[in-house]
C-alpha cells in the first residue's frame, strides 16, 4: 500500500485536507541534480539505463517531497519503438530524419512488442518503486496519438506543425492509419507500465491545441478516448490537453479519472467547462514561478480556493522551466503543504 | 466614396447579402507575384518603399477580389521607430540584437515623431489608395502592446515567450513603463494611418494567449483597449487576439467595432463568449486551406452558416501559410461570394 495516497484519493475524488500535489517535468533541468546527471550522460542514456532514470525520477521526491513521482522518460520513445528514428539534437530539441509522409514510409511504421522495445522502461519502473518503497504513488506517461503523430510528420519542434496538419488534411486515410498504429502501440505499452508497476497514467496531449474542435474529435480526441477504456479498469487516466479547453465538455463525459488543464482556463471556467464534477488537475503559468516566492504562494492559495479542494490536484498548467530557481519551485509545493481550508 | 463597402457595413453592424471576406497575410508569400519581388528586395525595403508596399497591397485584390486590402507592413516598423533595432533574418524571423531587460536599456526606448520615423507607412498608404481607387477599403494595423513588448524583450520569436513573461513577472513597474511607450507610440501611428487614409484599424495580438486570464487583463487588454478608446471616435477598430478566447466576454463589452477569433473556438462559442451582439472576424483554420477546393467551399458555407452572415467578416483564423496553392485560396474566396443564404 502506498503511504502518502492523497493523489489516488484526489483522482477517485475523496474528500481530502489539502490537494495533492505534483509539477508536470519536475524531474527536470531546474534541479541541479538532475543537471550533474545531463552533463554525464547523453538524453538516450538517461532515458535507457533503469539506474538513471529511476534515480532522477525521485530526485525531486527526495528534495520537496511531491506527493507523485512521474516516471523520467520521453514521448518520443513510442516513435523510436515503432521503428521511427528519433534523435535529440542539443540546442534543437526532436528531430527525426525520416518523417512519415506518404504510403511507403506509413508501411515501415511497426506496431511493436513493447517489452522488447521498451523494456528498459518497465525496468526503469521496478527500480523506482524501490527507490520510492511505496512513499508515493508513480504516474507513467504517454503522449497522445495526435501529438506523436505531429513529430513522426513534422519531422521536428514546429510553431503550427503545418506538415503534420497538412498530411491529416490532404491524406486523412494515411492519418488514421497512422494514428490507430500509434494507439495499439501506446495501449500496450501503458498495460505494460501498469504491470511493471505504475499507479496511474497521463496522456500528454501537448499539440491538441492546435486543431479547431471538429478536428480535434477527429484527429485527437476519439484515439485518446480508446486509450481511457482500454486502461480504466486497471489504472487511473489523467488526460492533459494543453490548449483544449474547447473540448473539455466531451473530455468531462469520458472515462478518465482527471482532466489536465492549461493556465488560460481560469478555475471557474474549467469547472464550468467540465459540469464540476470531474477531478481536475493544473494550472499555476509555469512563468509564474518567476514572481517571488511570497506571491507565488499567494496566487497558488487563490489558485486551490478558486479550484476548490475537492477533485483538486494542484500542478502548473505545463512543463517546469529550465531557469525557476529552486526556492521558488519550492514556494509553490509548500504553499499547498501549508494549506489550510 | 468607397465603391464596395460591404466590409465597412460589417463593421457596423448592417444587414448585408453576404458577409464580406478578406484573408490576414493575404499580401504573403502564397502568391508568385510576391514571391518575385521578394526575390528583389530584401523585407525592410519592401516595407520602407511605398511603391513595392503599395503594389503589394494590391496584389491579393487583382487577383482575388477580397473585399479589404490590409496594407504591406510589419509590427515591428514600431520598436525600429521607438530606437530599437530590428533585423529580419532570412530562415530565422526577426531578431532584435539589444532586447530590453532593465532599466537601462529602457531609457533608450523612445517615444518617437510618428511622421519622421514612419512617413514611409503614410505614403504608402496614400499610394496604396491612388492604386486601390476607391474599389475596397484599407486597413491599417498595430501589434498589441504586449506582442510588442513580446519580441522587445525576448528579442526573438519563441515557442512560449518565456523571457518577456520573466521580465513582466520580476520587474512588473518596468514591464508596464515599457507598454505605456508603445502604448503612446502606437496611438500617434494609428491616428496617422487614419490622417493618411486607412478605412480601419486591426491590432494583432498574436501573443496574447500566452498568458493567464488575469494576467492578460493586467499586461495586455488595458493598453489594447487604451488604443481602441483612442481611435474609436476615427475609426472602426478591430481587436484580434489569438489563443484569447478566455477573454472575448471582455474585449466584446469594449468600443472595438470587432473582435478576431481564432480556429480554437467555433462559432457557437464565439457568439456565446461575445453575447450575440459584436461583429465577429475569422475563423478558418489556416491549415485547413490544403483541404480540396472542393472541400474548402463547403466548410466556408457551414462557417458563415454557423457564424450567422449578417456582424460577421469571413477571414482566416491567422495568417495565410505560403505553401497554400493558388487555386485553393480562390476556393475560400469564392465560397463567401457564392454564399446564398
């Protein structure tokens, strides 16, 4: 049993003291820890070595005592396994050489057997559960079908992803392929993290902004959907879109245990969007964590008020930045420790 | 007198036979006849040139008909004005060599003669009306003080604007000092556009939707809406913010005549978000312009249907992308003219 299941709590919405709390890509480049470990060792290896990953995975556990670890691994391993190449270019970010365009690259595309190709993740997740001995719950993570969609397309990092939007708008048979390949891949490579271990599950839908809400049911929203039945029974899903605040009424109707949402949705708004009775997750503006450490306790005692802290879990609205400085990125995780109603 | 004056009797309001439509970026690099004199003139040039930026205004009407031109300009003629340099580098977008982060750097911003820095706009604009005879309208346009502020501090494009939010959050007397310049600066542009013969004004607040609702009302809305109280007595304004569909309640209590809307928020939300009364401007997902003409036509008539035709202007919901095909563009046109209700 895990000791601290306040975060567990929170996504069967049970009523609780204080919100849990965890930050999307806590463990991540603003802690010098984790920097000592990137100087090492290349973004692969860190993802690849059990020892590495599980060690930075509880490195912001250890420092500020989260009430969540969240796996340290990368969307971007699905594409790899699929035997799509991915490389992570410094200074650049993704970049895959051959992007999926046509008939003939979609044919290369395999839907693998996860333990083979990923097994370094189930790995990764046994030694963090013995690292953690069952202090906090352990999410594992997947991005969408249309996210990953955008890289295998894209190529790279895009402002708009036009070339992946064009594919799915000039070519939406080839798309739909494609996406279903990555939603069987992303099924059985969650059950798998489930099996190894993990106590819940989130699916980052980082570019599902990007689509106009027709779009996003077509594209997006309808291969997250199949992910959140294939799982509900065995695990928790958190469903995160970042700038879909336009679907959240369908998303609320789902299965999902939590909906992530962004810092453009105000509290209210998102219980509104949602008919308040979905556990929500979020949604401090990472750049925030830029004011000082005073205010930013301040707006996040606003932030749970207005969220309520019921069917609450508190977290940014995306990923930490690189350059928050350590106190206040501990500002914001004891400000909701100190929480009183 | 203006000859077709349907964008004009949108703006106020007026019951129309269709709505009119012009596309933002319309005068871009979709066009070949663009493409040839961008080949001969590098960006400021054709800016600084009232014979290049007139010609191409017009471009897009020779060949299209839409029922606006928007004048060939950039926004960031305004911090080049207010003393801050601004390259425009091939494959990279703008760069600003000494961003604005501190006081020092602050006191060098100024706020400049409008007619000496930019006469170049006005005569651009009064060649820009010989060419277009009276047959549509010209629009005029600023970029929010925020977006400005956006590339000021940052000194670059970016993906989340994380240093001009930094600047905002840690030095927030110095952030508003700043807007206030643009602020003024932008104000004495836009009166001058009028003076010179614009028919309306946009403000393009491309950046707006990286912040929190609160946040945008405090670094964004009150000096758009400074700039809107300014002008509205001159001429119809329309405010365009994207990703800020959290705060179209607001914007649409305002003096703007209308509000832009992005792809992200249909119709229906739209007219709900805005209460049914303002003139509503887009939505058109850009990327949805590689679609089959075909497609292309039926999906503009389901949007001015859903829009409503009369307090609507059909437009994208952002600029138009290069690799639009020609025919394409003609099919998004054409579709608001065959529109039949």
């Amino acid at each position: 049993m895990i000791k601290n299941d306040l975060f567990l709590r929170a996504l069967k919405g049970e009523t609780v003291d204080r919100p849990p709390v965890w930050m999307m890509r806590q463990a991540g480049r603003y802690l010098p820890e984790f920097m000592e470990l990137k100087k090492k060792y290349d973004f692969f290896t860190r993802c690849k070595t059990p020892e590495l990953a599980s060690e930075i995975t509880v490195q912001p556990i250890r420092r500020y005592g989260m009430d969540a670890a969240i796996l340290f691994s990368d969307i971007l391993v699905i594409p790899q396994a699929m035997n799509v190449e991915v490389e992570m270019k410094p200074d650049f970010g993704p970049y895959l050489p051959n992007p999926i365009r046509d008939r003939k690259s979609l044919d290369q595309v395999i839907i693998p057997d996860v333990y083979e190709e990923l097994g370094y993740v189930m790995d990764a997740i046994k030694a963090t559960k013995e690292k953690l001995n069952d202090e906090v719950p352990l999410i594992g993570f997947a991005g969408s079908p249309w996210t990953i969609l955008c890289y295998m397309v894209q190529g790279q990092g895009s402002k708009n992803f036009d070339k992946a939007k064009e594919f799915c708008f000039s070519q939406p048979i080839l798309a739909h392929e494609l996406l279903t390949k990555i939603t069987l891949t992303t099924i059985a490579y969650l059950k798998a993290k489930v099996k190894a271990g993990v106590n819940a599950v989130q699916i980052f839908d980082s570019w599902g902004g990007m689509l106009s809400p027709t779009d996003y049911q077509e594209f997006s929203w309808r291969y997250i959907n199949q992910i959140i039945e294939a799982l509900k029974d065995e695990v928790p899903v958190i469903a995160f879109g970042k700038g879909c605040w336009f679907a959240l009424d369908v998303m609320a109707k789902s299965n999902a245990s939590a909906l992530g949402v962004d810092w453009t949705c105000s509290p209210r708004n998102a219980r509104y969007l949602t008919g308040g009775n979905i556990t929500l997750q979020g949604n401090f503006d990472p750049s925030r964590l830029l004011s000082p450490p005073a205010d930013i306790k301040k707006m996040v005692h606003q932030m749970i008020n207005e969220f309520g802290k019921d069917k609450y879990i508190v977290n940014l609205g995306h990923g930490i930045l690189p350059n928050i400085p350590l106190e206040n990125a501990q500002a914001f995780i004891e400000a909701v420790k100190e929480y009183k109603v």
